[in-house]
C-alpha cells in the first residue's frame, strides 16, 4: 500500500508488534541537556544498567548554563550543580557532550548544524521542541525522564503508533511575513490541541521555498498544536545543508540518494488534512497566553462573541492576565523588552534578519534587548560578520549561547508585569518569568519593536 514518510519511518524502526501493546521502537540518536537528564541516569545506576550505545547519544548545555560573558553567574545552586551532574554522566558514560568552548549551544540548534540530525532518523529528547529537528524529514519527539533512562539502557522505547496529518500551505502572504508567522497561522486555525495524536506533515510549494533554518521554525512549534511531531519531506534544500555539516558530508554521498526516496507516496492516505491559506497575510503577533490566541498586526484582537463558546473563559483570563481589552490593536502597545532567541529563532539567519533592522538604529530608551545565539557556532559566524557589533551599537545585549529567557531558567528573565516581544516558542503565563507578558513573533517584527519600543507594523516602520 502506499505509505506517507510518517509510516516508513515508523515502520523501519518497529522492533517488536504485539497485538493490544505499544510498538517496541528503536531510537537512532538521543540528545540529552542538563535538565531532564539526571533523574534518568540516577535511574540506570539504581539498575545497575550501563548505557547500551554511548554513540546514540550525545548531550550539550543550554537550560540553566548562564548566557552572561563570563559564564559562571548561575541562577542559584540547583542549576550549577544540574551542569556539572551532566558533565559527571557523561563521562562516567562515554557519552559526547558539547560543552563550554566544544560547540555548546541550545540542544535543538546544535545538533541539525552539526549533521547530527539526519532524514529517516529517529531522535528523542528530554525536551518538548525535539519536533525541530524533523524540518531534515526525521521523526523527532520529546519524551519523558523515565522514556530517558529507557533509552539509555536499550536504545528503544514503548510507542503506540501516531495518526498522520498533512498539513498544506497555500496562497502568498505579505511581503514582511516569515515562517514564524505561518506556524503561529497554523496554530491559530486548529487550536493548542488540533494535532494532538498526530505527527503532521509540512507540505505545499510555500514550504518547499523554504530555508532549512525556516523549516526548524515551523517544525520547533508542532508541539503548541499539541502534535506528537512535525516533519518535512527531505530535498535539495535538504541536502545542500547537510553536504555542509561535519557529519553529514560524512555519509552525504552513501546517503544522498535513500535521503531523497523518504517522501510521501503519490497515493498515501492521511488520518485527516488541513489547508492554511496564506494568501495576504500579514505578520502574526499573540495576545494571549497561548500560541493560539494571535492576530494579525493590522487586525484588532476578536470581541468576546467572536471567540467560540469553550474557548471564551480561557479568553477572558488571558486578556486580564496580558492587561488588553477584546477590540484593541497590537500595533502600537508599548513594551519593555525584547529577546531575540530560543530553539526557534535563534540561528544565523535569524541574526542577521534582526542586524539589518538594527543597523544605524538606537534601540528606544529604556527597552532592554538580549540578542542570544542559539550555538557557539552561530556566535561565531555572528561575530564574523559583525553582527555582534551592530547589536552592541545599537544598545543590545549581545549574549552567549543558551536558552536564556525562553523560559528563564537560567536567571534571565522578565519582571513581573512587564512585556517582551519574544522570538520564543511560548507565551504561558510567568513562561519568561513570574507575572511577566510574552508576545510572540518573528526576529523581524521584535528587532523593530525594539526600535520603535513598540508592537509595530513593519508596514509602518518601512514607509518611513
């Protein structure tokens, strides 16, 4: 029967089938971070279990490590002692770790530009955002600390099978939207729990023009539709990226041609489809607290009626908790801070998308900005280029690699009551810290933000 790229997959790495149980599946690569890791190896060690393919896995700093110069300002002692635990393990276990000056970075940046993510892999990791790495046609899932250890001991773990969706994007938007503002559109349509039990499929020519560092983005977000996963089917994008990395032009020429064969067959049926028309859209910014809750930066946030009965007490809570009104226009709210960064948006490309915004600006007074690069590697191509010093010129902070005030872990973080326009991936409540207000959106409409120290249509901003 035909098979779409979610089932051969699936399929090539079904160990075991019995009938009224989970698959027993097999892993190819775990990536492992200071956070989630420690329980699971303690776990091991209570089992007297060693790590069956220290290969299959390899680990790196980004949660709690501090992004300041010097590296060693933790945010309390929990998180010193989580990094040096990880550093502990992995030798003890033979395992690769990235560390401080070997190519640390944000786990989900590190590993695609290393090559480490591969088309037709299975990748798992202690971190609901692994879906980033299926932009390179791989199916990449986050799992749990107990999912870690099992990993670990037996390089599998117990799976039930996922429904299959594919999603189409369709039609040209606007001059100033970008990936980011797809998968927000996409989460707007369907909902925070649309795809939940289903692993999606990208498709459609505006996803094939796509960048691979574009495609992580849309990837990276699955996950706040409440998918199992998200992928794109390999290409020449695919593997012109690859053909570049440290281990990918290792087994680019033995590999090419299987990479290019894992797509959807003609015929393939899906559990469901969908279509998102982008057609003029503009760029997306949320209001909310959830990367559901968004509107476009022309439109005016929906009144009360509009919003669909089950939907409509969530509403009023999260209006209440970002201090907005049902009909009020995004453009023009001022904010506070800026952060440019995370696992979705904080890789070369995004950089320099925010540098040209920068360039011969100032940011507004009294605005913070953290510019944080997604890897060592980045920081070290920012630097070339001389990004690093069009951020500094323009008043931002320029910081060193790691999750920073995605989640503020790691002590960078929002006041209380305070607004970000916030490259991340989500906008929970006190996500960037207690009380604090995220809107997310893209690198370009943050850096203008910053400029202007305030939501801002780009529209505006250009005309200018």
């Amino acid at each position: 029967m035909p098979k779409t790229i979610i089932d051969k997959i699936w399929d090539m790495h079904v160990v075991e089938l019995v009938d009224g149980a989970p698959d027993i599946f097999f892993v190819d690569l775990q990536l492992l971070h200071e956070v989630t890791s420690p329980q699971a190896f303690a776990a091991l060690k209570e089992r007297g279990k060693n790590v069956l393919a220290p290969h299959r896995n390899v680990a790196t700093l980004d949660h709690s490590i501090p992004t300041d110069s010097e590296r060693k300002n933790f945010a309390d002692e929990l998180n010193r002692r989580q990094v040096e635990k990880l550093r502990t393990n992995c030798a003890e276990h033979n395992i690769k770790l990235l560390d401080i000056g070997s190519g640390q970075g944000i786990v989900h940046v590190v590993g695609p530009e290393l090559g480490l993510t591969q088309p037709g892999m299975t990748i798992v990791c202690g971190d609901s955002h692994t879906s980033t790495h299926g932009a390179f046609g791989a199916l990449a899932f986050g799992i749990g600390t107990t999912q870690i250890s099992h990993v670990l001991e037996t390089s599998c773990i117990l799976l039930d099978r996922p429904k299959t969706m594919r999603v189409y994007f369709k039609g040209e938007p606007s001059p100033y939207f970008t990936a980011k503002d797809a998968i927000l559109a996409l989460i707007n349509q369907i909902g925070v729990q649309g795809g939940t039990g289903f692993v999606l499929e990208y498709t459609g020519d505006y996803i094939r023009n796509l960048s691979m560092e574009e495609r992580m983005t849309i990837c990276n977000m699955s996950i706040e539709c409440g998918a199992r996963a998200g992928l794109v089917a390999p290409d020449e994008t695919t593997l012109a990226y690859l053909k570049k990395t440290l281990y990918g032009k290792i087994e680019f020429e033995s590999k090419k041609d299987y990479w290019l064969s894992l797509v959807s067959d003609a015929r393939a049926e899906y559990d469901a489809e969908i279509v998102i028309d982008l057609e003029g859209k503009k760029p997306i910014v949320t209001w909310g607290t959830t990367p559901a809750q968004s509107v476009e930066i022309d439109k005016a946030l929906p009144e009360l009626q509009q919003i669909p009965v089950d939907q409509r007490s969530l509403a009023e809570k999260s209006l209440e908790y970002t201090k907005l009104l049902p009909g009020q226009k995004l453009a023009g709210l001022p904010i506070e801070h800026v952060f440019i960064g995370s696992c979705t948006n904080a890789r070369i490309p995004d950089l320099r998308q925010a540098a040209e915004i920068f360039k011969n600006h100032k940011i507004a007074p009294d605005i913070r900005v953290f510019v944080v690069p997604g890897s060592e590697a980045v920081e070290k191509q920012a630097i070339a280029e001389g990004l690093d010093q069009i951020f500094i010129n323009a008043g931002a902070d320029f910081r060193r690699p790691g999750c920073s005030a995605c989640l503020a872990m790691n002590g960078d973080m929002i006041p209380a009551g305070e607004r970000c326009a916030s490259t991340s991936n989500r906008n929970f409540v006190g996500r960037q810290g207690p009380g604090s207000i995220t809107h997310l959106m893209s690198p370009l409409m943050a850096a203008i933000a910053a400029i202007t120290g305030k939501i801002t249509d780009p529209e505006e901003f250009f005309a200018k």
